[in-house]
C-alpha cells in the first residue's frame, strides 16, 4: 500500500518539488558533515598512532632478538656432541655420559637471563638439567611440568611456553618463566628436547612502555604473556577487543565506553600478538558534536519536508476509506474521494501475494537444500547462514540438530550397472524413502554435497530424545528391502545451532570413513567411536607407491601383489585413519593412471571412470583386491610394451644423458649416438616420454645439481660444471626456473630445514623412467 501512495504522491509536481529540496539539502549537509569529521579523524590518527607503532616494533624487536639468541643456543646445544652421545646412549647413568653435556649445559646457563637449560630425552625419560643435574625419570626432575608438551615438542620445531616454577627451590617458587623447546633430531626420528627456561621478569623488563597507553602480549593460543600483573581490562573485554580488530594493524575499540586507539603487531620469531591500547579521552570530543549537530540538522530537514508532503497530500488518500469499506462491508462508508482506480489495483496485489506464496512454498524444500549443502561446504557466510535461516525454517527452532551422512556402498560399482537416467531415478527415490520413513519423529532436509552420498539434517518434533542410531538402522535396512541398495550411515554429534552443523557434517563424515575397516550397511556414530589411528603414515605411503611402481616398470606382477599384501595387513595391524589410507591409494592409482597414460596404455577396467568415490565407499578387502588386479594388468601392458623397438631405443638415448651430464651434449649428439635423424628422435622421445629431450636432459642435469648441492661442498660453480653447464650465471638461471629456488638458498634449505620438511616427489616421465 505504501508503494502505491508514493508512486500517487511523486506524480504531483509540487510533491516532487519539497521531495527533492528536502532529500538535496539533507544530503549535502550530511556529506559535508561526514566529509569534515573524516578528514579530521584521519589527520588525528596518523599524528597519534605513527609513534605508537614505532614503539611497539621496538618492544618486537626486544623480545625478538632474546628469543632468537636463546633459540640459537638452543641449536648449538642440539648439535653439541657431547649432547647427541647423551641422547643416542642406551644407558644414561654413565658418570662419562652425563658429566660432559652437564658442564656444557652449566656453562651455557651462566647468562643472567637464563634461569637453566635442560636436556630431555625421550628413549628412557631422563632429563639433565643445569639446575639440578641428572634425574633417571621425568618425575623425579623437583620441576617438571614441561613433561605435558611431550607431544607438541614433537609436532612443532619450536615450542614457546609461559609458565610457573614449581621446583623444590623456595627462593623460587612461584618464579614466572618463558621455557622454549627445540627438539634433537636423529636419523631422521626426534629423540630428545632441548629446554632453555628464561626468566620472565628479565625478558619483559627490557620493553619500553608508555605512561599514557597499555601493551599486551598474546601467545598463538590466544593466552596473555603479559603483562602478568594489575590488568586494566577484564579477560572477557581483551578477548572481545582482540576478536573485533582481528589481523588488522589498526582499529577504533571501545571498552567500558571509553574510545581506544588500537594498534598490533606479530613476530614473525615467536608467533606472539603485541596489542597497544591508546585512550582517545577528550580528543575527538569537538568533532564528534559537530559532526552529530550536522547529522541531526539533516534528520531535522527530512523530517520538516516529509511533513510538508503528508500535510500537502493529506486529502488525496481519502479515497482509501473507501477500499477499507470494500474490505469490511459492514462499515459505513466515510467521506468520498476520486480514487477508485486503486480498487483494481489492490485485488491485483492480493492475486500476485497468493502466487508468489504459493510459488514460495513448492521451492521450500529446494530452498532449504541448497541452503544445507552451502553450509556444509562453507560456501555462505554467518550473516547470510542467519538470515536465510529465518527465511527459510520459520517453525524450527534454534537447536540442537542432528547431522548424518548415508554413502552407498560399492559406488563404482554400483553406478556402472545403471545408466545415468535410472541413477538419478534411483537416488530420488532413495531420498523420498529417507524423508518419509524420519518425518514420523523428525523435521527433515536432505542435501546431496556428493555422488555417493546424502546428507540430512534433522531435529527432534518432540522434547525427549529421540533414538537417531535405531532410527538409521531402520533405514538401512529398509532401503536394502525396497531399492536393493546397500549403504552405510556416519552420524556426527549433535549440533547447538546452525552455525555448528558444519563440524557436525565433518565428524559424520569421518565416521563414516571407518567402513574401510569395519565393512558395508552400518551405522558409525561419532561421539562413541574409539578414534585410535596411526598418525604417521607418510613413510609407509611413500614406499608402498615407490616399490609398487618399480615392480610395476619391471613387469614384476608377484612382487607388486606382495607389496600391496603386506601393506594392506599392516594397515589393519596398525589401524590408520581411513581419509590417508585413501589419500594413499589414491596417489598409486593416479600415478599408474598417469603412467598408462603416457605410455599409451589401455587402463584396467576398474579405473576406466575412476574418480576419488571409487576408492571412499570401498573397505579394505576390495580395495586391496582391486589394487592386485590392476598392477597385475598394468605389468602385463608394460612388459608387452619393453620389447618395442621405440622403448629401447629411448633408453638408450636416456642412458647415453645420464653417462654425459657433464659434457656439452644436445639433441644433435644424442641423435648421433642412435644413428637417427634429429626430427626422428625428438618424435620418438616425445611420444615415449611426454617430454622434450631437451626439458628430460635439463631435469636430469638439475636433480644431479640437486644432489651435489645437498651431499657435497662443492662451489656453485664447480656444479655447474659438473653437470654440463659452462657458464655458472646461465645454470643458476636454469636451477631457479625449474626449482624456483636459486641453488644457494636450496643448499641452505637443505642443510637446515631437511629434517622439518616435506620429502621432494620423485619426478616421473613415463615408461623411460625403467631404466634407473
């Protein structure tokens, strides 16, 4: 109705007039007033928050350079021999074990910032310390509370902590410290810690602070270093402040209504958060007054045309009265009018209202799937998530809500016995008899996030709690008898509202991926599952696609079948998590997806359409059958294909590069060498490889480059040479193209980071790769 008056309204030109006088002048001053306090607050702020900025860079600076000293102590103690004969001994109570790395450890703590460095060693529990000396088991150690980061040592290369000493000195009981752990690494394996306790008081004494502001430190959990002592703020206020200026280096706060300043930074050695606050008091009073009396004297020239409008137009809309006697015909009709044209109009927006409501409430249900497989995907912010929520769930309340995946099983499988209509027709009706078969006892939405699976959210009609494990239970078996479909359900834990669905959806998912152990048509719930995997599958990943390949390019069948055997019982044995045991066959079958490729051969007919799903909905039995069936039909292709005349001479042209990387060989002398044609052999190589034999040669050259730099202390340009480059500056430029990396800082990478770091993938060219 509103709409149809103004619309009446601004057809009147002296309507028009007021209208656009009033909205003119009423912009102009609020521009004008906005323009002014802008100006104004950015001038302020640039004057006062340059210098807070430098300060808190240099308090950075002061913790930054403690920390990193101390961290380099603790890198010469890791290294220390003396050190590494303590940590690699199998007893630790020899006199000539201990008394060595003790008098290293007493020495390096003379410092007066250093309260004491310890030795932790993981192999028995024994600790020494420069402190109290030697103790054979952590708690016997009179301080030992770091006995609790065990597992974080492990996990991070550095590791900083704040806390009290709770030694049996009581001179210092109750002494604050800062203890940064650095693990000792052996043959590959972290055996050992070492700890340097600083003394806190001393590390922070050395900032420099500001009577008229407050600086904070924050760890990476979010937990206050300091100040330790007479706070300002509550917790609560600094954990609000900190939410609300988030990364940002600057923001405007306010905390018990007083306007602050805020300025941050973070070190790029310790990962801490340094917050200063600066109270703006009476500074921007002034020109928060002009620019509110600006403001209000637009709101009042707004308010004075708009009563001049309805004052001016004031009788035209008495014609309404006679719409509201149409719609109440027992009233008597008031005064009269020369409006009736709006009667027409009215019945018109009534008949579009019932439309579009009806409309609206046939796409309810697509409406509200989208909105579940946005929010599982995190495709939707929180502010969207609230708002479509209340459009589209008006009788549902706030929480809790249920979330639960149900996968078919065998999805391959069972996709490639139905076209892609009779499918789709499957899946319909799939979802029908799960919205049917809930809707007795739960509101329901069913969302399709992927092929294999259907997500549903679900919350309880009644109060008491319902049975969602019995009611899946049901389902499977009922989809079973009617659609002849086998499926498995993950159910995450309950969800307080909406914005946790999405973690709900994760661990329902991950229950669910336990159907690689415990097999087909159960239901896995969550919150009672014993979630006990191996963490650290890398290396046995890394060997079982390696020997898996390499028996593969020998046509060695037997020997790939025994590798995939033995992996498959030692996943079992150990129980890995199902998503890296899926990663890893995952890789092994993309890799022998991409050999066969690049070697022109035909696919087994288990990865003809293969796509991640094909290995997720399987358990292990079939996943290792399926594995055994292709390798053996991989290596069959493959040793067909090693009696080609082509493959033969491209190992030839291979081996010939590996035995002269040092020489200035090119396409020209590699052709030589197999009495062909440069335009032949380029042919050849291409079709067998993938690659040019100039982009294999340089890859061949780069990874010898590689090797060099890592195992040996040959110069730069001594390499160069060694691998076919003449001109130091032209194998540097090489090195960075194909490494993006300058050989001198791989070499420093190398010999620092080596440990911490992730392995390089091999590099991989096809069937010419047999010949290593």
């Amino acid at each position: 109705m509103l709409r149809y008056k103004f619309k009446y309204l601004i057809k009147n030109k002296q309507t028009r007039l007021i209208l656009m006088l009033t909205l003119g002048i009423s912009i102009l001053i609020t521009l004008i007033g906005l323009y002014s306090y802008r100006e104004y607050r950015n001038a302020l702020d640039t004057e006062l928050n340059t210098p807070n900025v430098e300060l808190l860079q240099i308090n950075q600076d002061v913790t930054n350079r403690a920390m990193r000293e101390s961290d380099n102590k603790a890198v010469d103690l890791s290294f220390q021999p003396a050190v590494i004969k303590y940590i690699a001994a199998e007893t630790s109570n020899n006199e000539a074990t201990i008394n060595e790395p003790l008098s290293f450890l007493r020495s390096a703590a003379t410092e007066p910032d250093i309260h004491s460095i310890s030795i932790i060693k993981f192999k028995d529990h024994s600790v020494l310390s420069s402190e109290y000396g030697y103790k054979a088991a952590w708690e016997d150690a009179p301080d030992f509370e770091w006995n609790t980061w065990i597992d974080e040592i492990k996990e991070k290369p550095l590791l900083i902590k704040r806390r009290l000493y709770k030694g049996d000195n009581p001179k210092l009981r109750g002494t604050e410290l800062v203890s940064l752990a650095r693990p000792i690494v052996q043959n590959g394996e972290i055996s050992g810690a070492v700890m340097i306790n600083l003394d806190y008081d001393w590390l922070f004494s050395q900032m420099y602070t500001h009577l008229s502001n407050y600086q904070f430190v924050y760890n990476l959990d979010g937990e206050l270093i300091y100040p330790k002592l007479n706070l300002p703020f509550t917790v609560a206020e600094m954990n609000e402040m900190l939410t609300f200026i988030d990364v940002s280096p600057f923001a405007h706060v306010s905390i018990k209504g007083q306007d602050y300043m805020a300025n941050q930074t973070f070190s790029n050695v310790t990962g801490w958060r340094l917050v200063s606050l600066v109270p703006m008091e009476q500074l921007l009073k002034n020109v928060k007054i002009a620019r509110n009396m600006m403001l209000l004297l637009s709101f009042i020239s707004i308010c004075v045309g708009c009563s001049g409008i309805y004052y001016y137009n004031f009788a035209a809309f008495r014609p309404l009265k006679r719409i509201n006697k149409l719609l109440s015909p027992d009233q008597k009709a008031g005064g009269h009018g020369d409006l009736h044209d709006l009667e027409p109009v009215i019945g018109k927006l009534v008949g579009d209202f019932q439309s579009k409501s009806l409309v609206a409430e046939w796409s309810l249900p697509e409406l509200r799937s989208k909105f579940v497989q946005d929010l599982i995907t995190r495709s939707i912010g929180t502010q969207e998530t609230h708002t479509k929520w209340e459009h589209y769930f008006q009788g549902w309340k706030e929480g809790p809500f249920e979330i639960i995946v149900i996968s078919i099983d065998r999805h391959w499988q069972w996709a490639s016995a139905y076209m892609d209509e009779d499918q789709m027709l499957l899946k319909y009706a799939m979802n029908n008899v799960i919205t049917e078969y809930l809707e007795h006892s739960w509101r329901t939405v069913t969302a399709s996030t992927q092929k294999d699976s259907v997500v549903v959210l679900l919350q309880s009609k009644i109060s008491e709690e319902e049975e969602l494990r019995e009611d899946a239970g049901k389902l499977i078996e009922m989809l079973q008898e009617l659609l002849k479909l086998s499926v498995s359900i993950g159910i995450g834990s309950s969800a307080p509202g909406i914005l946790n669905v999405t973690r709900s959806y994760t661990e329902a998912s991950l229950a669910l991926s336990y159907r690689l152990y415990e097999g087909y048509g159960q239901v896995r719930d969550y919150s009672i599952m014993n979630h006990i995997h191996e963490e650290n599958a890398q290396a046995a990943d890394d060997t079982l696609k390696i020997e898996v390949l390499q028996a593969l390019k020998s046509s060695d069948s037997d020997t790939s079948v025994q590798w995939i055997r033995r992996w498959a019982a030692e996943i079992r044995k150990k129980a890995i998590q199902p998503q890296k045991v899926f990663r890893m066959v995952d890789d092994l079958l993309q890799e022998i997806i991409t050999l066969a490729i690049m070697g022109g051969h035909a696919l087994p007919p288990e990865l003809a359409d293969y796509t991640w799903h094909q290995v997720t909905t399987m358990d292990l039995s079939e996943i290792e059958e399926m594995l055994c069936h292709v390798v053996t039909h991989m290596s069959k292709e493959l040793g067909q294909h090693r009696q080609s005349k082509e493959y033969q001479l491209v190992q030839a042209m291979i081996q010939y590069m590996q035995n002269n990387l040092q020489l200035n060989i090119g396409l020209q002398e590699i052709a030589s060498h197999v009495n062909m044609g440069v335009s032949s052999v380029s042919t050849i190589f291409k079709e067998e490889t993938g690659t040019t034999v100039y982009d294999y040669l340089t890859n061949l050259r780069v990874d010898k480059a590689c090797e060099l730099l890592k195992d040996s202390s040959l110069k730069i340009a001594d390499i160069a040479l060694l691998v076919g480059y003449q001109n130091e500056n032209s194998f540097i430029r090489v090195f960075r193209k194909n490494k993006s990396i300058t050989p001198g800082k791989f070499r420093e990478n190398s010999k620092y980071s080596n440990e911490y770091a992730d392995q390089p993938k091999p590099r991989h060219s096809g069937v010419s790769e047999d010949s290593e």
